[in-house]
C-alpha cells in the first residue's frame, strides 16, 4: 500500500472535502463492483452501495456516520453509475428506520472488495505480528496507523481505535513481560535494581550517572578519550559487561534507552516497575556499547592522526629533493664553465658528481616515518595500558589477540619495559626488523605500535571485536548464524532468486562478456573507442545545447506560479498528503500540536534551532519545539512522510516525462557543524567541519531515500543501502554513482541483489577490462584486457558471498556495516577476495555497455547532475551549521537528514502541482500536446520567488477541513449553537 493512503485508514465519516484523485481513485468501480452496484433495482440503492464500497476501499472499515455526504461526492457517484443524485446530502431517509439495510449495504460493500470481519483466528494472527513487529521496530507511537495498514493490506475490516488500541496494549505488556523475565533470569533483579537507583544519584562532577552515560564526547582528543575509559570502568563496576540476553536484540536497546534518557532521572522513580526495570537494563547496555564504539572509534582515527603528524615532521626535516636536484645541475654547469680542465679532468669531475649522487640512497619514507613513531613510544604505551582492558576477542587464533595478552602480561610488572626476546608474533612485517632487533626497549615500543595498527585493521574487517559493542561486534552475530543458514540455505536462495550451483550463477556471466567484447571490438574497429595500454577511451560527451523554446517553455511553466511563502506551501502539501499525521500516527488533536510538528521539521531540517523557530513562530515555546523534535526523531516516520509526498509529487502526468522510474543517482553533500562535534570531518573542498548527507534521488526527480555518513569514509556500503530499503518507488534497476560509491566487492554485492551500481568514470584509474585466466578475447581489445579473474575463487566463496547478500537483503545487518568488514581491510581473506574477483568481472561488462553505448553513458551523467541540482535545493533549504545538540548523535543526524529531505522533496511537489496546471492550460490554448523530450528538461527546482525565511505565519483556516477534519465537525456544531 502506498504511504499516501495510510492516513485515510480507520476515519468515521467522509472528509468534507475531497479532490479530483481522492474520487478517482476510491469511487471510481471496475466492472465487477459495477455489476454488483447495477444488481440493486432503486437508484438510490444503487447510490448507497457505490457509496460503502468506495467508503471501505478509502478507510477500510465500513460506514456507519451516513448523516453527512459531500454534494461532490454525490455529484461523482451518480455521474459514474447514472443516477440522478439526491438534493439533500445524508442517507438519514434510507436508513434511520431501517437499520437492517444498513448491516445489508455494508455486507455487500466489503464483500465486493473481498474484506472479512475480525475473527478471534484473525486475533491472534494480528498479536503475533505485533510481537514480531516490536522485536524490530519497538516505537508504539505510530503502532495504531501500522495495525490499520496491516488490516487492510490482510483484508480484514477496521474495527474501531478503542478495540484496537486495546489490542496493542496487551500485546506491549506481554512483550515486555517477556523481556523482563529474560533480563531478570540473565542480570537478576538485584543488580537491576542497583542500577535504577545509581543512574538517579548525583555523581561528583556531573548531575546524575544518567546524564553523564548520556553524554557525547564533545570533541576528538585524548582528554575525551580518557573519560571515555573512566566511563567504561564504571560501568565495569557496576557489573554491566556481563552477559546479555538475546532476545533484546539491539533495536529494542536503543528504543528503551532513549526513552530512559528522554526523561530527567527523579522522573523515572515514578515509572511502573516493569517499565523502569526494562528501561534501566537497555540504558546500562546501551551506554556500555555506545562509549565502546566511540572510544574504539576514537582510537582508530587517533592512530591516523598521530601517524600523519609524524608524516608531516619527517616531510619537514627531509632534504628536498628539488634543491639537490638543482645543487647538481649547478655542479655540472661549473663543470662546464671551468675552462682549466681538459676532456680527462672534465670527465673525472663529472663521474665524481655521479658517483656522489648515486651513493646517496635515503632511506624511504615510510621507514622514517616509522622511526618517528618509535620516538613517541611514551604516547602509544599510555594508550595501550588502557586499550589492553577491554576484552577483545576472535573467533579464531589471531595474531592481535596473543599480542594483547602479552602485552597485559608485560604491562603487569611493574618496571618491564622490555619486549622478551622469545617474543614471535607477528605485528606486521614492516615492524619485524625492530621487534626482532637486539635493542629490546625499541623492540617493545614497536611491538606496541604494531600491535595497534593490527588492531585497528582487525576491528575494521571484524576478526577481532568486544562483545558490548555495537559496531565493532563479531561476524556471527553480524551475518545469518551458520545454523540458520544451514537450516534455511533453501529459503535463501529462493527468495533472492539465484542458483545454488555456482557454475550455473557464472555461465551467464561469462557469456555476456564475451558479447560484450565483440562489441567493443566492433566499436574499435569502427573508430568508436580508442584501445591501448592504458584501457578503453571514448570520446568526451558535448554538453546538451540550450534551446530558445525550451527556455520559453520553462518560462510559461513558472509564470503563472504564486509566490510561495514556506509555511503556505507546506501547509498546501499537507493537505494533499496528511505526512503530520504519519509522523503523529493519528491526526492532529489541535492547531498547535499541527504547528508543533511543523515546527519540528522544520528545525531539524533547517539550520534554525527550536529557540529560533519560536521566535518565527510566536504562539510555539521552544520547550514544546524541543519535545516535539524528539517525539518525531525517528527516521523511519520522517522518510514514510518524504515518500508520501513524491508520490503525490509523481501522481501528476508532467512527472512521467522527467525520467526513467527504475535509474537513479545516489551522492553526498556535506553539511556544515561546528567544529567540537567528535564525528565532523574537514570537507574538502569548503575546508569547514562538516557532516555528510547521503542520499538517493529518482530520474524523474524526487529523494528516495537518505543517511548522514562520515566524511572520508567509502560509500558503497552507504549507496547500496539505500537502494535496497528505500519504499518510495518501484525497484531500482539501475544506481548512478560517482567513484567514492563504487568497489569491486560492492558490484558483485549490489548484482546479488538485483541491481547495477553504475561508476561514471571520469576519474578511475582503472579503465581496464578484466577477463578470466585463459580467456579468449578477440585481438583487437587485448591491450585493454588483463586475464587475472580466477572463477574457482569465486566459485569456492559462492555459498559465503550469498549468506553475506541474505544477511543484507533479510535486514540482519546493513550494507553499511557489511561492507565496512568486508573493505580493503579483509584483504586475504577468502569472501573478501573472491567477492572481488565477481565485481570485477561484472565491472568489465558494465564498461563495456559504458564505453560502447553513448546514450547510457548520457543517461548515467544526467542522473547524476540531477542528484547535484537537488543540492542545491538542500543548501537553499539549510543555509547554516547544523546546530551542535543535532549534530552529536547518529539518531538525531538521520532525523536532520530526513526532515531536509521531507522539505525539498515538499518543495518540488509544489513546484510539480503548478508546473501541471500551467501545462494543462498551455495545451488548452494552444491545441497540442508539450513534447515530452522537451518537458524532460525542466526541472521543479526552481526557488524564484519562494521566500524560506521570515516570520512563519502559517494560515491554516484554509485547509483545516482537510488537515483537521475532526476538529472542524466539532467546532461546526458549536457555531451553529452560537448562532441559534
């Protein structure tokens, strides 16, 4: 079911007002339910039977409030069946004394849509979802829109919200019943209670234990690192690192975590003891494995940057090598200027200045480098003393871990500072030299620098993790567990539709390369591409051509457009949209709740805080902004909101000519924050502390999907992802990415489920086609061939890189946090490389495509300039830093993300709604149709006179019938009183 037809669900009575897509859409009958209609011998019969079977396909309940009928709906009704409507609006005349064919019209109606009644079978089918549904996504704000929404994709009748909330109710008890009784049975009560009254004490330098467990570190240093590990010894204290029982899983976690932490500490004394207890668990666990992650996380960008300090000082204190290049060409000049030497002399000088240059061998700079690091031996032992508590692990021997025990060993005994000279374990090669020497001093402090940059691989790649960690956790409990996997391989397979023989998954492969390269072959021979050593070279694409009559039309598209004023347009696709009642998960109860989620999108979208909001928003306080803002904090709502309102964007006729429905373009664009946001990175190109936005945009325009994202990071994982979970749109076919977006491991992940990542490859170095060992190619491409593909690699990793795909594709694990362990940091292992192998075979076929067929590459260019002009709409939306409460949490970043997204995909639809009135009344006039090549090229981006600042005065009157219905029949009753 689309997101735009959630909000319809379960209403009472018919919405006083409803547009020409609503009639369209819901009373519009097939033939089947026209024949059902026409079987009812009186006109007014036939008209009371359209009327609930439209009413129960909108709501998906039946219509009991018949008193009040739209004269529009009538007037639609009886011009699609041919019947003269009723003057008067109600159905009072029919049904009032006849209550019988009332049951009678409702039976017939959600028969004809094939609906049941709720069975005591039905029941518990529902609870058992509930269950299954809150061990994934645990947030019951929006659980009553999500039950209504299961009923009618089931067919099941809507039965009344108090019966319904009922329902959840018990099913959140006997779901938290149970996971109390496994957190009691796996911590015990007494523990639990010990950490319920801890996190309420004051604690010396901060407010609570609560708050200070709450806390981000406030910048990227080593002091944040040290209180980082004071926390971690506190919670060690309090006994948190123990084991934790699987059925709350890691969703369920964060959701009663934050619900702990929204609320003061003295609050949660007054909570029900059940609830406290869960709440109080998951927060222990969560400050446990969120200060984990960012003390490791800590660690391995402080190794990066210590290394890179030490880079710059051996870059500072090396001989430049110009000047010595100068000093010699100066030498041979004199030389040759010295007129007392003769041809002897003059050669004999000249093999001196060869001989002196040739003997001069510096060593590299990687070994300085490394000679620098032993220099701060002092910096990497304080740091290791402490790295050395926390209980790494391995789910194999591993070189890390020995390394870490003796480490502890050595670090034990007070004034060793010596590496025992059995020592044999490898740190890495490059420190072999030291360890090994006869120095046992430097030979100890390399050995700790070796071990940290193991380290720091190995929790990359993640054959070395902590257990109360959330990224930095193992393989197993990453991937499907190998019995599952067992169990299920059969299922697996099915759903993702591949073959079990890795032979049969390869065999079309192969052949679409070898077609592919007698394409390419032909290409050459027709002067198409040029091959030589370097790869395959096409000719630059030309820029399209600016057409007068495109510009006119474009003109005539916007010209007759109002200005727009933020609040009115959001106000507008409000209306068409309900997206505030999919944040609520009801409708709004008044005008300032309304306001108040209005409020919160906008300051977490915009650069304005909740106090600047209030300012532009008088009637709101910023306490009620701030409450708001972590009552929609949730992604998931934001983006169910963002794709309701493009699809409403792409229900107008003058989308489908913008593009192609299955290609899209997925970029970042960074945001700037301030600079004391531990996660900001230097953008490089703005030099400013900045936080990545990854987002994903149709063809045709319009965001599918969003992430924030680290700066500096891969974003194939990050790419990826949000092909695979975005909702709004039907499956994409095909992924424009720039070369961040793209590795070899992420292709041949991205083909396993279902899709091309497509690289435009202005700037990859590696243009060659890589074939299989022994492969035939024709003899014009060989330059450009390089036979290192081995199949029997892939072949022997097949079943593996399919469990990783099933994980992925089932939601056990991200495509982010897959492709993080299985990164040029899983080098040698065997998925990894195998994985490799597949994307680069797959690769040669897509450049093949890319270089032979212009009109693709055209297609890849123009997907991705779109994705940049939809920056361009971010950045007029969010002008400034995102404020620095925002930008500390990866929760709030999404919200922040999300709400930006919701606003320019809002900005674009109302762009859209204009644009096809203006077409509708240009081919009016004019009598022919626009072409569509031409509307192709007219983008709903424009902001020319769309004013996204100033005092926000939001006049809702206007569209209170359609935003606040129940609201408006309220207030209807009581004026008339008034006025009687």
């Amino acid at each position: 079911m689309d997101h735009w037809h959630a909000p319809y669900l379960g209403l009472s009575t018919i919405p006083s007002e409803l547009n020409e897509f609503e009639l369209n859409t819901f009373f519009t009958f097939s033939p089947s339910e026209r024949r059902i209609i026409d079987g009812r011998r009186q006109p007014l019969y036939r008209l009371a039977v359209a009327l609930h079977i439209g009413f129960i396909r909108m709501t998906g309940c039946t219509l009991d409030a018949y008193k009040q009928i739209p004269h529009v709906l009538w007037r639609h009704l009886g011009k699609h069946i041919g019947v003269t409507p009723p003057e008067i609006g109600t159905l009072r005349s029919l049904y009032e004394d006849n209550p019988r064919m009332l049951f009678d019209h409702q039976k017939v109606g959600y028969e004809a849509l094939r609906f049941e009644t709720m069975s005591e079978h039905r029941r518990r089918y529902l609870v058992r979802w509930l269950k299954e549904l809150m061990m994934g996504r645990p947030d019951t704000s929006t659980l009553l829109m999500q039950v209504k929404t299961w009923l009618y994709q089931h067919r099941i009748l809507i039965v009344h919200d108090r019966e319904l909330k009922r329902l959840i109710q018990s099913a959140i008890q006997a779901h938290e019943r149970k996971l109390e009784q496994a957190l009691s049975a796996q911590l015990g009560d007494a523990t639990i209670s010990n950490w319920a009254t801890q996190l309420s004490k004051p604690d010396e330098e901060h407010g609570s234990l609560q708050e200070w467990m709450w806390a981000v570190p406030l910048r990227h240093s080593t002091g944040q690192m040290k209180e980082l590990f004071q926390k971690i010894d506190r919670l060690y204290g309090l006994k948190v690192a123990t084991a934790w029982p699987d059925e709350v899983n890691e969703a369920l976690v964060r959701h009663y975590a934050r619900r702990c932490a929204n609320r003061a500490p003295s609050v949660s004394k007054r909570v029900r003891p059940l609830a406290r207890k869960l709440e109080t668990s998951c927060f222990m666990r969560y400050a446990l494995c969120s200060t984990t992650d960012q003390l490791l996380s800590m660690f391995r960008r402080w190794l990066k940057d210590i290394t890179n300090d030490a880079g710059r000082q051996v870059d500072a204190a090396r001989p430049d090598m110009q000047k010595m290049l100068y000093d010699f060409v100066a030498s041979i000049e004199a030389c040759a200027a010295d007129a007392s030497l003769d041809l002897p002399g003059l050669r004999e000088k000249l093999a001196e200045l060869i001989a002196d240059i040739r003997n001069r061998k510096p060593p590299s700079r990687a070994s300085l480098v490394r000679l620098q690091l032993l220099t701060k031996g002092a910096q990497a032992r304080a740091m290791l003393s402490k790295l050395v508590e926390l209980p790494f692990q391995s789910e194999a021997q591993h070189p890390v871990i020995d390394a870490i025990s003796l480490l502890r060993e050595i670090y034990s005994k007070s004034g060793q500072a010596t590496l025992p000279d059995d020592t044999d374990i490898k740190v890495g090669r490059v420190w072999s030299g030291f360890v090994h020497g006869e120095d046992r001093v430097n030979a100890l402090y390399a050995f700790e620098w070796g071990t940290m940059s193991a380290l720091r691989m190995a929790l990359r790649n993640g054959s070395v993790f902590v257990d109360h960690s959330f990224s930095f956790r193992s393989r197993s409990t990453l991937l499907i567990p190998p019995e599952e996997w067992k169990a299920k391989r059969n299922h697996y397979y099915g759903h993702l539709g591949w073959p079990q023989d890795p032979k049969e998954f390869l065999a079309p492969k192969v052949e679409l390369l070898d077609l592919g390269l007698e394409r390419l072959r032909d290409a050459c021979l027709m002067g198409e591409v040029n091959i030589d050593q370097r790869g395959v070279h096409t000719e630059p694409l030309t820029a399209d051509r600016e057409e007068k009559h495109i510009d006119t039309i474009r003109k005539a598209l916007y010209e007759g457009r109002p200005l727009g004023q933020l609040p009115e347009i959001i106000l507008q696709i409000d209306s068409q949209v309900r997206f505030s009642w999919l944040l609520l998960g009801r409708e709004p109860r008044s005008r300032s709740e309304l306001l108040l989620v209005y409020a919160a999108v906008l300051a977490h979208g915009t650069s304005l805080s909740a106090a600047d909001i209030s300012r532009m928003i008088p009637e709101l306080s910023a306490s009620a902004i701030r409450s708001m803002m972590k009552r929609t904090a949730d992604e998931r709502k934001l983006r169910e909101a963002s794709d309701a309102v493009l699809q409403f964007m792409h229900r107008h006729p003058i989308a489908a000519h913008w593009g192609r429905g299955d290609l899209a373009s997925s970029d970042m664009m960074s945001l700037e924050t301030t600079r004391t946001i531990w996660q900001a990175r230097a953008d490089p190109r703005r030099r400013t502390a900045s936080i990545g936005i990854y987002s994903h945009k149709k063809d045709g325009w319009g965001i599918i999907h969003d992430q924030p994202i680290l700066l500096k990071e891969r974003q194939a994982g990050a790419a990826i992802e949000g092909a695979v979970r975005q909702s709004a749109t039907e499956d994409v076919a095909q992924l424009a990415v720039d070369t961040h977006g793209y590795t070899d491991f992420a292709m041949g992940i991205a083909k396993c489920l279902h899709f091309d990542l497509c690289p435009v490859l202005e700037h990859m170095r590696d243009r060659l086609l890589h074939v299989p060992v022994g492969h035939m190619v024709p003899g014009e491409v060989t330059l450009a061939t390089v036979g290192d593909i081995d199949l029997s690699k892939i072949e022997a990793v097949y079943d593996e890189f399919i469990r990783v795909v099933a994980s992925i594709h089932s939601g056990r694990c991200t495509a982010v946090q897959a492709l993080q362990r299985f990164g040029s940091s899983a080098r040698g292992q065997d998925v990894y490389d195998g994985g490799v192998h597949l994307g680069r075979l797959l690769r040669s076929i897509f450049l093949i495509d890319y270089f032979t067929n212009t009109t693709f590459r055209r297609e890849l260019r123009h997907a991705l300039n779109r994705g940049e002009a939809v920056h361009v709409l971010y950045r007029a939306i969010h002008t400034g830093k995102i404020p620095s409460e925002l930008a500390k949490r990866h929760d709030t970043m999404a919200a922040v993300s999300s709400s930006l997204s919701l606003l320019a995909n809002a900005l674009m639809a109302w762009n859209t709604m204009h644009m096809q009135g203006a077409k509708e009344h240009i081919e009016l006039v004019g009598g022919e149709q626009l072409f569509s090549d031409d509307l192709r090229r007219i983008a709903p981006t424009n902001l020319e006179g769309i004013n996204l600042r100033g005092t926000f005065d939001f006049p809702l009157a206007q569209y209170a019938a359609r935003i606040l219905p129940s609201t408006v029949e309220v207030a209807a009753p009581a004026r008339r009183t008034a006025t009687g």
